[in-house]
C-alpha cells in the first residue's frame, strides 16, 4: 500500500468492520468458544478477549492503518535487514 494510498482507506475499513463484527452477540460466542477451546479460560474471560479485541480493532480501524508502514527499526549490517 505505500504507492497506493486509497489501500490505506480500504484496510481502515475492513479493520473497523471486523470489529463491528465481534460485537455481534453469535459472532462473539463463537470466539469466544474457540478461545475456550484451545486455552484454558473461563467463559466470562474469553468473551474478554473477544470484548477487547473487537474494541481495538474498531479503534485501530480509522488513521492508525496508516502508520503500519512506518518502521521504527534500526537498520542491520546487510542490506534489507534490521534489528
């Protein structure tokens, strides 16, 4: 996406509509069983997970898509790497 600015828009979109997504009730339950499923969780703490996951994704969603390709990294001793 970094030559294709309106790509930035889109992912926003997408991102926030996932997290719409999470706070339907049937959508919530499910994860929250498939969270239940693979660690050991209470339900009351996997529908948490989903609680806190669809929050920042509805909150990621908007600029903060943007700054995915803004790296903080220090350039390494070989071209393309860094630490």
């Amino acid at each position: 996406p970094l030559k294709n600015v309106e790509r930035y828009l889109y992912l926003g979109e997408v991102t926030r509509r996932a997290g719409e997504e999470l706070t339907k009730p049937n959508v919530a339950e499910f994860f929250a069983q498939s969270i239940m499923k693979s660690s050991p969780k209470s339900h009351a703490q996997a529908l948490g997970e989903v609680k806190v996951t669809a929050a920042f994704l509805k909150n990621f969603g908007g600029d903060n898509v943007r700054f995915l390709a803004r790296s903080f990294g220090v350039p390494g001793d070989h071209v393309g790497q860094e630490s």
